[in-house]
C-alpha cells in the first residue's frame, strides 16, 4: 500500500459498503452546479480538448490571483510535478512525504535525497543548508502529507531565501491548501519577484471531491511555464476537467462551506481522538490526521478497522514512520461519528 | 501547427461554425449508449479511478483477445509511448510522422534518428537494417500519420525479424488501427510468442470519437508491461475514461458500422479528390487523406478553406513533407460533399 483509495482490494473482508478513511477527499463532494456543467456536455469528449487551454488558465488565473503566462495545468497535480523532475539535476525532498515525489526523480534517473523532519515535524533548515546545491529541484508539501502541517510563514521565507542564494528551485506542493487556516497564501507571497525559483503546484482533486476527474495546476515563472510546456504532452488534461474547472473555482459558496465543515470536523476529530488511550494523533493543517499507535502495529488496526467497515490508511510506505503509524481522512460528521465508535470498540 | 484540432485558434477569421478537417475523429460520433454510462455516473468522479484499473483491463482483454497482463492503459495513447520512450537508449523513428514520437525522445534526453520512407511511403527495410542496434526502440505508425498506409503483414514480419535479431523493440502506434482494412491483426500476430521486443499501442480516441476522454491501451508482454507500470504515474486515466471504457469495447454494433461507414466515404473521397486537377490525393487504410498540392502551398490552400469554414491540417511540421502538402480528415458524407464543393471552388 503506497496509496490511498484502493477499497476495491478490500471489499471481499466486509459484508456491506466500505468507508473509506484512506484517501482525503472533500466530504461534501462535488459542488452541486457542477453536475450539470460536466455531465450534460456530450459535445466537449468528442472534440480535443483546447490544446492552450484558454479558458481554464483565464479561470485558474481568476481564482489564484495570478497571470494566465503563470499558470501550467496538468493530469493531477502529479504530471506537473513530474515534468519538473525531468528539468531539474538532483531531487532533494522530505521524509515523510508523498512518496511521488521521489518515485518521479527515481524514473527519470535523478539522484534523490530526503531530508527527515524534525520531532515536531518541521522541515529541518539545518540539514537542508548542508545539502542545496544550484539547480537542486526541492519538493516539499504544503501541507505536507502525511504530517499534515504547514510550514510557517517565517520559516518558508527562510528556506526561500536558503533556495535563491544556492541558485535552486523549491516546489511547493499545495494540493491540500484550501483546507488549511488562512494564515497565508504561497500565490500572493511569491508573487512580487514573479515567482523567480519558486512554483507553487494545487490540485482541484482533493478540495473539489474530483479525484476521478484529474486536475491539477501550478503557479510559476513565465519562464518556468514556457519550459515545463516545451517538456509536457499535449491535451493531458482531459476535456471533462477542462469543463470543470472554468466553473468549480467560482462557486464561493461551496468554497467557504467546505472551510468551514472541514475545519468543523477537524476540531471534532482531534478533540475525540485525544480522549481516546493508546494512541497519538498529531496535529494538523488538512482534511486527514497522522496517528501513533503507542501498543499496536498498523495491520493489527488496519484489520480490525476493516471488519467494521472502515479501509485507513497504514503508514509504512512512508520510510521513517515504521509500522506504528496510521492516517485517517477527515470526513462527515456521521462517518466520523461511527468511526471513532470503532475505534473505541477495538483494542488500542 | 504541430497538431491538428485547435479550432479555437481560427474562430475569429469565419463568420460561422468551423468544420474540423484537421484532426480524425468517427465522424458518426460517440456511441449513444455511452451517454447514459460515463454521464450519469457522478459517483464515479469522487472516488479516484481503481489504481491497477482492473476491469478496465478485462473489458480490453476481452476486445483484443489477449491476457490482461500483457495489458497498458494510458492517458491516451501518448502517454503510453512516452513511458517506452524512458525505458529506451535510443529512438528511432520514421518521417514523416506523428511528431511525439521524436519530441518525447528528445524530452527524455534519447538520441533520435529518423528514417525517411520510401517514395510509395513504404518502411525502408535498408536504411532500418543499417541502423538498428540493440535496445533501441522503433516507433512506427501502423498505419502511420500523416501517410495512412499500414505495413503490409510479410513486410511487418520482416521489420519484426530483424528487431527480434538486433534485440531491438518494436512499437506500433496503431491508434487508427479500426479504421484500416481488416487483413490482418498485429495483436493476434505476435500472440504466439507473448509479444516478446513488440508493444502495440491504440487508442480509443480516434475510433470511438472520445478524444476528450483520453484513453489509450496496448498490449505488450509480461515482463514488458511490468517494467513500464513501474515507470508510470498512478491514476492517470481518468475514472470517465475507465467507465466508457468498460462499455465501448462491447458496442459491436457500433463498430461495424463505423467501419462500414468510413470505408465508404473514404471510397468517395478519394474517388471526388482524383477528379479535381492540382493535386494528389494519396491512397490511404485510414480516415484521413495526405494531399500534394501541384501549384500551392499550404497556406494558401488553409486560407482559402478556411473562408469557407474549414479547417484543415497543414503539413510542413512533418520536416520531409515541405509546404506543399495538406492532411484533410474523412467526415461524414454532407460535410465531405460540401468540403469537396469548397475545394473545387478555390484555385488550387
């Protein structure tokens, strides 16, 4: 298991339908409007989709603040971030993080090096100083997953900083940032040197509850644009997502509901799971949480979690975090509810 | 121009709908009961797509008549030939041809070398011997775009004996495969010995008229379709794509009449193109047609087209082709008679 999402694998070990607390994905699901936007639209799969992508750039463009010349898209966030793989030297990341990240680097022949976190999981600036040379391509998630933090203003600025004066480049991987608290934006603070060294990748998957849909976009340099363009396959964003995403980013209504639940339900989940003995559940900026198991391994819980209904997501595939660790997604209330009834039910 | 389809570049120079000549979509559409079976499946948007895509893959393995693990999916057929493209020390490739087969060499740092065709655009059997060295990867167009002629079957087996002899690897790029005259199946040629130095790739796209979906599929041997699913990113068909393409395959209905439809209007397009002075429609297995303009170029003949309402694929992006050569797709019998009406109206 190096991914969440896969209940399919599992829907043989329970009699009835499987929540799924392994991958994090909006639990509103998709704005309303947007049904009839995508699925009433036969015309939009029979022609390519607009091979420059206008509208969908003027509409990303709107919703982030930033120059259409900015902007890349791509099949998830996950191409984008690939074809900056391909660009770079050398792939400096974290560990624990997406495991992409490195798996991209690995494919196109980089060498990879991760940097672990500090105890309490900030990015350690001290290892990354010894390490950043020019043309280094540094990854890091913002929100990082599965730690589910963001860095901190100041000390994004620090590393920024470290990442121009060694003539690198830091991408910030924000798929998760409409769920964080509204401290700060990448976009807005990057964008007075024109995101010189810097790109900023999202995702319309997890906010917008369209992982099937595939969507991703990135805010970067003109320059960095027209090279990562030169480098990526045409019409890789399919016409469906190209349809929902000149409407999902308008829909403010949705946008600020989903804020406020996630951050609801937030509060709810940790408040319950720091009543709960046996494990530690770390704080967090996302819609998904990181647990330690002080007393059991991940597959002991993954089990009897599964008999009651539940797939989580085991935590090994991340290389540090062994096999104590496990994350779940934060979803509705009523999931959530039931969830932590299992989990009281189990011996922890 | 590299690619055709791009209407949304030229709506502003007619008063009126453009009809798109320029990229090889069934002119019958997508099937009607495809409708109702991706448009009606909200759910299947906020779930990812199954990671290992397994019914997708049977629903394929069914239509092909091979196993399911000697089968790839893709986000289109590009993305496909692109993961052969890492997996290479070397391209070679043919021109003219579709021109990703070079670019994606050229994005993975690959040394690509180019073989011209010979005049009657036939694979030219000598050049390829002179060349072809150990892991190399052969990418040819069967039938090849923008030529349209497939390899003839002892011509294929000669091209695949040499490969076999050089440890070489052969792709084919047989996304109009559906469209050709059904002499022979390279699928069902090269099963007997599990698709050993061949991956034959094709694509729903053209055939079942969902380019705005993106899917592409191949079918390659065993060790071959691990090798490249270790190379390739998860999820990138999207879960649309994967629901049409539980259902297309077994359209039979469908199917035999698209071929029987455009093998007719290719008759009359090619039977109308010979009457008219000033240029040489070329044979063709597929739902376009390569023309030489006698007196013209290209963009002389694309304006005049193009006042009229159509919008036609210039060719000198194939470098061997120069500005006398244009690519007009087969579409259904009202707008090829009004195409050929437009043609006869301009000076050529």
């Amino acid at each position: 298991m190096i991914h969440g999402g896969d209940l399919l694998s599992y829907e043989d070990y329970f009699d009835g339908d499987l929540v799924d607390y392994s991958s994090n994905i909006n639990p509103l699901g998709i704005p309303e409007g947007l049904k009839g936007k995508v699925f009433n639209n036969f015309q939009s799969i029979e022609a390519y989709p607009d091979i420059e992508y206008r509208e969908l750039k003027k509409s990303i463009g709107e919703y982030l603040g930033c120059e259409i010349e900015n902007i890349l898209v791509g099949n998830g966030a996950m191409e984008i971030i690939d074809l900056f793989n391909l660009w770079a030297d050398r792939v400096i990341t974290t560990e624990p993080a997406f495991i992409e990240y490195k798996l991209r680097g690995q494919v196109h022949g980089k060498q990879v090096i991760e940097i672990g976190y500090t105890e309490d999981f900030q990015v350690d600036l001290e290892k990354l100083e010894d390490i950043l040379s020019e043309k280094d391509l540094l990854i890091i998630g913002n929100p990082n997953n599965p730690t589910g933090l963001r860095i901190e203003e100041d000390k994004l600025i620090e590393i920024y900083k470290l990442v121009q004066s060694r003539g690198a480049y830091m991408l910030l991987d924000e798929a998760f940032f409409e769920f964080a608290p509204e401290d700060y934006d990448s976009i807005r603070l990057f964008k007075s040197d024109g995101y010189k060294n810097v790109g900023i990748i999202r995702a319309a998957t997890k906010f917008f509850a369209i992982p099937g849909l595939r969507l991703g976009y990135g805010c970067v340099s003109r320059e960095m644009a027209e090279k990562i363009e030169s480098l990526s396959m045409p019409w890789s964003v399919n016409s469906l997502a190209e349809t929902a995403g000149r409407y999902i980013f308008k829909d403010k209504e949705y946008i600020q509901k989903s804020k406020k639940y996630i951050h609801q339900e937030r509060s709810f989940l940790l408040d319950e799971l720091e009543k709960i003995e046996g494990l530690k559940a770390f704080n967090t900026h996302t819609n998904y949480i990181l647990i330690r198991l002080e007393n059991k391994t991940e597959d002991q819980i993954f089990e009897s979690l599964l008999k009651r209904g539940f797939v989580i997501r085991k935590c090994s595939s991340f290389r540090s975090l062994g096999k104590n660790h496990i994350r779940i997604a934060i979803k509705d209330r009523e999931n959530n509810v039931n969830f932590i009834k299992a989990l009281r039910e189990i011996e922890l």
